[in-house]
C-alpha cells in the first residue's frame, strides 16, 4: 500500500509539473484529492490494514496528500504569474503615443458679429429684445406702414405661410412687438434670421440676419439716430470710419436714409473692397414713421422715434472679407475655423 502511495505521488507530481493551464491544475487536484479521488480510495482500504500498519501508512498518506497539495498550489502560483505577465504585456499603455485630437467648436462668424454689435449697444443701455420668424402680415407689413401695394408683399418676394402667416422678410415687426408690449422709453435692438424668396448667389441667400434697432421715447431727434450710429460705426469699424446719411425711403420711416460708412480697408481712398466707392452701405434707418406710432398706441404728437436696420450676413462678409453669403451656410468647418 506504501508503494502504491508513493507510485500515486510520483505520477502526480509529473502530470502536476507537466499542465500549464490553471483548468488542468484543479482537473487534476479533483482527480487525485477530491472525494473521490485517488488519495481517497486508497485510504478507504486502510480497513484491510492491521493495527500497526495503519498509522505508518496513515503517515505517509498524510505526507503524500501534503505533497500534492503543495505541489498544486504552487503550480497554480506559478501559472497565474505568467498569465499576469502576458496580461501585462499585451495591455501595455505606450504613454509617449500622441493622443487623438479633441474639436472643440466655435462660434459661427455670424454670432461672433451679433454678440459684437449687442455688445456695442448694451455699453449705450439698449437691452436685447426677440421676436418670431413665423410673423403675423399685420406685424411684418401693415402695422408697419406698407402700403397695400408694395412690391415686398408679393409672393414672388416672400414666403408666405397663409394668408395672415409669413416668414419675417426683415425685424422690423419686432419694433412693433415691443412698442406694443412695453412701456416707453424704448431702447432696444433685435438680432435675428430674416427670410426672402431669392435664388442664392454670392451675395444673395432666402434666410438672413439683421439687428434692428428702435428708440422711442420722448423728444427723440434724428440727431441723436447719427450720434448713435456714428458712435456704433466707430466701435465695430474703426476710430476713423464716418457715415453718410443718404435720403432714401422705407414706409416705417420718416425721413428715411440709407447709411454708408467709409470703406475700413482704405479708409475712403477707394479700393476692391468698395468697388472704388471709398463708401460702403451697411444699413436702413430712419425717425418712425407717426403711423407707426400710432398703429401700436402711440401718440406722435407727445412721442417720436428712430430705428435702423442692418444686414448682419453683410457686415460679417465686410468685416472678415469673404466674397460669397453661401460660404456662411454651407457648413464646412475648414471655412468656418478660421474665423
Ligand atoms: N427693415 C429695413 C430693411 O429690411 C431696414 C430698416 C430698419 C430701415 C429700420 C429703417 C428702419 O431693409
């Protein structure tokens, strides 16, 4: 029985030294010192054994199960050291590797000019006021003076979603809105998208952007409209741009101008930016029309008032020298970063 024992041990060991996976070390730990093992089965015969024979092989039973024990615990040791190491290995984290590039976004050149210009108003105490783009006819055209017969309201000039609904062709009815809805005074300007029905080329696109601006309040004087807008010129242009006021018409203004400022790249000199002109047109304006006034509850015999409007998509093409509106729309970010 002793033999068999010792035989049991050196097969053991050898299968043990031999596997090299963690699954066949415990396959062989069930095979020789489970229930129903080996080890065990031998011992059961120890019934057989006389009294003095018994505790010699009990012994050595003992040092063989011992044996074994230690043999495949420090296999598995063994084993689960080079697991680790090949883990190790292949997990490697090269930290010299150079990292992926993180895009951060940025504001579209469009907003970057709007926040500008609000930021040139607000520092002359004019708050920020908003309106729809879906605009009621009543606030896009007739409470803002049109007559009955302008071309703008034609269907071929705007997008009308019924017969009271449009897409605002411009934001002047905010001014209607907020002398509407507030108390006077009144000093606000309004940003926003404007729509058209026009076939996009390099200057022309169906969706666009102005700021309006409206002060109302009492003795209000045209005066004051050039101070304003000379001092607003100055900020966003340059110290030395000037305006010029030319007579123009619109129905919600009276006296009405077209206003230019001198051409910021060549200071009035003339050049490619202002096709020669020395002068660039960069918005409407004028003192609001008594009708106006009147259509939102106002009294024009106590109350007067300027407003201007101007073409943002212009101003950013100016300002950053870019030569087709559809280059703004299109999206693509190599255009758009560098701004
Ligand atoms: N709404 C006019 C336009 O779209 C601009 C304007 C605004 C003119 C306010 C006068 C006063 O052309």
């Amino acid at each position: 029985m002793q033999e068999k024992l010792l035989t049991l041990k050196e097969t053991a060991l050898n299968d043990i030294r031999e596997v090299s996976s963690i699954e066949e070390v415990e396959n062989l730990r069930i095979n020789y010192l489970g229930k129903k093992g080996e080890i065990t089965s031998i011992l059961k015969e120890m019934g057989k054994l006389s009294k003095e024979e018994r505790p010699v092989i009990g012994k050595v039973a003992n040092e063989v199960r011992e044996a074994l024990e230690e043999a495949i615990s420090s296999k598995k040791d063994e084993l689960k050291t080079i697991e680790k190491n090949k883990k190790l290995k292949e997990e490697v984290i090269d930290v010299t590797m150079p990292s992926k590039k993180i895009r951060v976004g940025k504001l579209h050149p469009i907003s970057q000019i709007i926040d500008e210009v609000s930021e040139i108003f607000i520092g002359m105490g004019f708050s920020i006021a908003e309106g729809p783009e879906v605009e009621t006819v009543e606030n896009n055209f007739d409470a803002l003076n049109a007559p009955k017969d302008h071309p703008s309201r034609d269907m071929s000039d705007t997008f009308y979603v019924n017969s009271e609904l449009l897409l605002r062709t411009q934001t002047s009815p905010v001014q209607i809105r907020t002398m509407k809805n507030n108390e006077l005074p009144i000093k606000i300007i309004s940003p926003g998208r404007c729509f058209r029905f026009d076939a996009p080329d390099a200057t022309h696109s169906p969706m666009f952007h102005q700021i309006e601006g409206l002060v109302v309040g009492k003795d209000i004087t045209m005066a004051q409209l050039k101070g304003t807008l000379n001092t607003f010129v100055k900020k966003l242009f340059g110290e030395n741009t000037k305006t010029k006021f030319r007579p123009h018409n619109f129905p919600f203004t009276e006296p009405s101008a077209e206003v230019d400022v001198t051409c910021f790249k060549c200071e009035g000199k003339g050049c490619s930016m202002c096709k020669g002109e020395g002068w660039i047109e960069i918005l409407g304006a004028g003192m609001v029309h008594p009708n106006v006034l009147r259509n939102c509850g106002i009294d024009p015999n106590v109350y007067s008032g300027f407003a201007f409007g101007m073409g943002v998509d212009r101003i950013t093409m100016l300002k950053y020298e870019i030569d087709d509106i559809r280059l703004l729309f299109e999206n693509n970010m190599r255009f758009l970063e560098q701004f």
